[in-house]
C-alpha cells in the first residue's frame, strides 16, 4: 500500500500566543515547535496499516525551514520517506491544500492520513480540500479504520454528536485523525539514527507550479477577550458557600 | 436572487436540528444588515415537511433536495449537491455550523467553490463594503482572528451555542422550493453502513446549556456518580479533563479542551479540574464559569465567575440537593 500522511509542524500546546506588531500575526520568537497532536495519530494509523499490508509511508509536510524537525520525527516513528514543500509564507487552507495535492499525485497513495484539525489556526480544512482536489471521498473525524483484505475500501468511524457513524469508502481515500484512533508510538532511539538517513524530498511551491492565491483577508488580530476577574465566594462552612453559589447563579447570573 | 443570505439547515433523524435554527437566525440578522433575503438549504429524506418551519426563524425561502440519495450525509455527497445549487443561485454568503458535519462539509464545498471560508466563527457582520466580517479564535482561543472571506460566495461556520436561535414566530413561514437530485448518485462513493446510536441517553456536550465537568480531583471513575446527580438535576451533560480520560474514567468523547471538544455553555461547572491551558482553550468561551477547587491556588480560579475553594466531595452533593430545591 502507498500511504500517505500530511503533518504539519504548530506550536507546543503550552505556547503563550504574542501578537506581533503588525497586528496580523504572531510573535515566533520562543516558540517551541511540535508535530500537531492529530497528526501523530494519522503518522501512526499510516505505520499500523504498513505493517498490516505492507507497502511505504511518505510524510509530507508544508512549511519553513524548520518543518523538518516535524518530518525528522515522523521519520524516526518508522516513516519511509519524506516530502518538504517549503515556504516562508502564511497559506490559506486551499493554498496548503493545493500544494499537498501537487507533491502527493505522482505517489498515487491508497490512502491519506490528515489530522482533523491543526492547533494552531484551527482551521479543520485542509484534509477535506485535499480530498476534493484529488477527487477523493473523505471521512473526517476517524476513530477506527479498517482497511478491507483486498485493500480495495476502507471502513472509518466518526463519532458525532451523539453517535457513531461507520461509512465505507472506496480506495484511493483520505481520512483525518480524531483523538481516540491510536496511541501513537514515540520514536525510538535507532529509529532517530535511522531517520537521518532516510529520503528527504525538498520542493518549493513554484517546483510544484502551485498558485498560492489567496481567499482569506486578515483584518487583524485581538487579544481574546477578557473574563472580568471572579468572585471567590466566602462562607462559614462548605454548605454556606454552595447555598450562596446557586443563590448567585439565580439571581445575579440568572442561569439557573 | 442574486447576493441572498443562504444557510445551511442541518437534519438528523426527520428533526432539524438546534444549529440548524442558529444558522437560520444568523442568516436573517445578516440578510437584515445587507437588506436581502434568507435562504436555507435542507438535505434529507423525507424533509420537505421540514422546511416551512424554517421560516419561524427567519428563512424567507428553502430549497429542498429531498431524495433516498440525500438520507444519511456523506461529504463527497451533500458537498457536490449543494455546490450544484450554490453555481447556479449564486448567493453572496453561504453560513453553516461548526458542527462535526457542517465543518466537515464546509471544508470540502470551499475546496470545491474555490472560496474563503472562516471556520468557528464567534462573531459575524455585514461590513461598510456589503461584505461578511467573521471573527473567530485561533491558538484555540488564545487570540482572535478578525477577517473577510473572499471569493463568492464568502463562507463562514459558526460556533454551536453561541449565535441566538431568538423565539420562534410560528406565523411565519418560509416558501419551499423543491429541487430534484441535481448529481449522479453513482458519483458519491461514500456510503454509510451502520450508525451506532449512543444509548446512554446522554446530552451532547457540544449542544449542552450546562455542563458539570470532572477533573482529576474526582480521584477514580465510580465517583463520577455524584456529577451525573447533579446533571441530572440541572439537564446538565458532563465532560471531563483529559486526565481522566487517559486514566480511563471517561470515554474520549467527554473530553474537554484543546484536543477534545470545544464548548460553549450558558453555564460550565469545574470540579476538581485545575484549569491547565488547553483545558481552559475548551471552554473559556463559556458564558458563565463555575470552578470548585480545593486548591486556592488552582490557575482555573483564574478564569471562573465564581469559585469555591472547598473539598468537591462536599460540595457537589450539597449543590444537588440546592439545585432539588430550586427546581421543587
Ligand atoms: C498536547 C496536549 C493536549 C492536551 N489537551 C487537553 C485537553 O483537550 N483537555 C484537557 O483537559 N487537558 C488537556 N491536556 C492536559 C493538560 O495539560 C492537563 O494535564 C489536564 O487538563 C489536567 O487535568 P486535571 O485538571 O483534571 O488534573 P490536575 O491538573 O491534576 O488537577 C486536579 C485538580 O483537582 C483538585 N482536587 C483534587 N482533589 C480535590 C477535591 N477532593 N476537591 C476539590 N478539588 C480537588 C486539585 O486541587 C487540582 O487542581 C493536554 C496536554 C497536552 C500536552
Ligand atoms: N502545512 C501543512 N503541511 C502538511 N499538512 C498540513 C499542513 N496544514 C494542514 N495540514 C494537514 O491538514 C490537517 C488539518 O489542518 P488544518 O486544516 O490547518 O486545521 C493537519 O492535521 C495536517 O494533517
């Protein structure tokens, strides 16, 4: 099986967010960059089916220079070999999309594994117009997948609101990773050694001839807003306190 | 027809569904502000009956694509159907939920429409220029991100919970317009093959107006009860932190925060939950917060409208048997 997995490189989750001066962006000076926490389950669904039925698992990744960090890691998971499509530049979620979509084609993957969203602009889009750009069906949001013994479809299931839904899909597809599918493996310490050897595959958007127009203005950015600092309710004893809570939550909250 | 206000009404199991109204409403506002119409798209099978109601909150027209194809969503699907009616009305802003199928579906339509889309949107209007404005968070809320949407239509999803569904105007109703299947239903290659519903009865945290959420202060799964007691009084759903979901108490799908789910409720009830950063990324947008912590210094004080510093083992029961009274 050809697999695929797209990852993307964000700031660790512990990361305070800074404004930058032109107000459009953010402060990247300290932060500490990780792979985003979906996209290891994709990495590792990718190994698991690899394992099952054999074949190689490419990750590829859009980003700065830096981004091969992420890849190195993935590489070190058990990867086989990895893309870099670098750019400096803030892309929307097509944009990204349409690049992904270029450096995958030629591989002609089984399967793609997204994160279901990325950490950082929140976006949960880039699977989904993956998909549409390679005329692929996709199922978002997978906690189990089976790939059929003949390797021709696939079965995922989506936890929605209130229930599960199982869908079945043809292969070539792509799925986006939810919390719940894996628990990822962390890279061992020959796999770090063997990644330095492994593939790494460096384009750049105009070797991919990828427009990088984009569809989204940014206006600015804010600080979100404030929660007016609490009350911490007083009371003789736990009763106390806990009457007064509800009292407040019906008469000055009015909520209850 | 031209420049109209569509949205997107979601439909599960012959019901529409409260997002559905959130958009519909939403749609109405922004109509009003750019002085057009509001329009809603309703998929399904079986749902034309569905439609009219749509107009209590402020749809003035509905196209109905009501076909045995269009039964269970699928994203190749219902994407290509409404991209289909999108081409050929051409409205100037298309608004669904962030719901897991309106995200999902709206993600994929962008891709196929070739526009902006603003994901999670806290906040939308119609600017100086005719255009939609969408404010939504970003670093899972740790900033703001104020933008516009280009292409056309300009597509936003709004966040579940937060924008009003308003009182419903029974007397209004909203003209149907049914359209046959526009898309080969050989073309949708996603099918669904079993729907696994969850029987616990439970409310959907994402939908909840209160939710009561435990932490790793609950000290093991059998204590959980004590929570579910106090929902039960108050109609509330009960999430938790990741740290009892790893430990194993809860299921994946309680979670709250940064890699769970994002909520909005009228009330959120921290209890023995300390308040870490991609916990509180989860529900700071919560409208009120209430944190009980024996901790004084626990960080989600922080955040809380009001805070009871004390043991929850106290606490809780105590809340029920007030929150009993109220309701007596
Ligand atoms: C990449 C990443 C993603 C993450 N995503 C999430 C996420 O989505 N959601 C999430 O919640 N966390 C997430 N976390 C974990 C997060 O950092 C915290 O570890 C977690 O939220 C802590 O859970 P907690 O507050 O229940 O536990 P703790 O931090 O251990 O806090 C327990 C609290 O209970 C209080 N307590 C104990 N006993 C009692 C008692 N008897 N009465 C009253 N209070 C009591 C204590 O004072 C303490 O404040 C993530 C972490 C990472 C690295
Ligand atoms: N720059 C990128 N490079 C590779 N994959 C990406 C990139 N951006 C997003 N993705 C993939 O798309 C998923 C969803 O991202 P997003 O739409 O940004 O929330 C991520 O989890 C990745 O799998």
């Amino acid at each position: 099986m050809e697999i695929v997995a797209c990852l993307k490189q964000v700031p660790d989750t512990e990361t305070q967010i800074k404004i930058a001066g032109d107000n459009k962006s953010i402060e990247s000076g300290d932060i500490k960059w990780v792979m985003n926490p979906y996209c290891e389950f994709g990495v590792e669904e990718s190994l698991r089916l690899k394992e099952k039925f054999g074949g190689s698992v490419t990750v590829v990744s859009v980003g700065p220079a830096r981004t091969v960090e992420a890849l190195r890691t993935a590489l070190a998971m058990g990867a086989d070999k990895a893309v870099h499509v670098e750019t400096d530049e803030a892309l929307t979620p097509l944009a990204t999309a349409k690049l992904l979509a270029a450096a995958v084609k030629d591989l002609n993957p089984d399967i793609i594994f997204c994160g279901q969203r990325a950490v950082d602009g929140d976006q949960a889009q880039v699977g989904q117009a993956l998909a549409q750009y390679l005329g692929m069906p996709h199922v978002a949001l997978g906690v189990k997948v089976e790939v059929a013994e003949d390797k021709s479809s696939v079965k995922v299931s989506q936890p929605t609101e209130g229930q599960t839904v199982v869908y079945e899909m043809p292969l070539p597809a792509l799925v986006t990773a939810q919390k719940g599918l894996n628990e990822p493996r962390y890279a061992s310490l020959p796999g770090i050694m063997k990644a330095k050897k492994k593939p790494m595959d460096k384009k750049s958007p105009a070797d991919l001839g990828v427009s990088l127009e984009s569809k989204m203005t940014i206006l600015q950015l804010t600080p979100p807003p404030q929660r007016a600092a609490g009350k911490i309710i007083a009371g003789e004893t736990v009763a106390d306190k806990v009457v007064e809570l509800v009292k407040l939550l019906r008469e000055e909250a009015k909520i209850v | 027809m031209a420049e109209c206000i569509w949205f997107f009404a979601e439909e599960r199991d012959g019901e529409l569904r409260k997002v559905a109204y959130e958009a519909a409403r939403t749609a109405r506002r922004l109509a009003d502000e750019a002085g057009t119409q509001a329009v809603g798209v309703l998929l399904g099978s079986g749902v034309t009956g569905l439609a009219e109601k749509l107009g209590c909150y402020g749809a003035d027209k509905v196209f109905v694509v009501d076909d045995e194809a269009m039964k269970n969503y699928t994203a190749d699907g219902y994407a290509e159907v409404t991209a289909k009616l999108v081409e050929e009305h051409k409205p100037a802003v298309l608004i669904l939920a962030a719901s897991v199928l309106g995200k999902d579906l709206s993600s994929r339509l962008a891709a196929r429409l070739e526009v902006g889309l603003a994901m999670d949107c806290m906040e939308l209007k119609i600017g100086d220029d005719k255009k939609l404005v969408a404010k939504r968070p970003i670093y899972a809320g740790k900033a703001m991100c104020e933008c516009v949407p280009g292409g056309e239509p300009q597509m936003a999803s709004i966040r579940p919970n937060v924008f009003p569904t308003g009182e419903p105007d029974e007397s209004k109703k909203a003209e149907v317009v049914a359209v046959p299947l526009n898309v080969d239903p050989s073309l949708m290659k996603t099918k669904v093959v079993d729907i696994q519903k969850d029987t616990s009865g439970k409310i959907e945290l994402t939908e909840a107006e209160i939710i009561v959420s435990g932490g790793r202060g609950m000290k093991g799964p059998e204590n959980y009860t004590i929570l579910e007691e106090l929902a039960g009084v108050m109609g509330a759903a009960v999430g938790a932190s990741r740290s009892a979901v790893d430990a194993g108490w809860r299921p994946h799908s309680d979670q709250v925060g940064q890699t769970g789910k994002v909520v909005s409720p009228n009330l959120y009830v921290a209890c023995g939950i300390s308040g870490a950063i991609q916990h509180l990324a989860g529900m700071s947008s919560s409208k009120v917060i209430v944190a009980i912590n024996k901790d004084p210094e626990a960080p989600i004080f922080a955040k809380a409208d009001y805070g009871i510093v004390a043991d929850l083992f106290e606490a809780v029961p105590v809340m029920t048997e007030e929150m009993k009274k109220l309701k007596a």
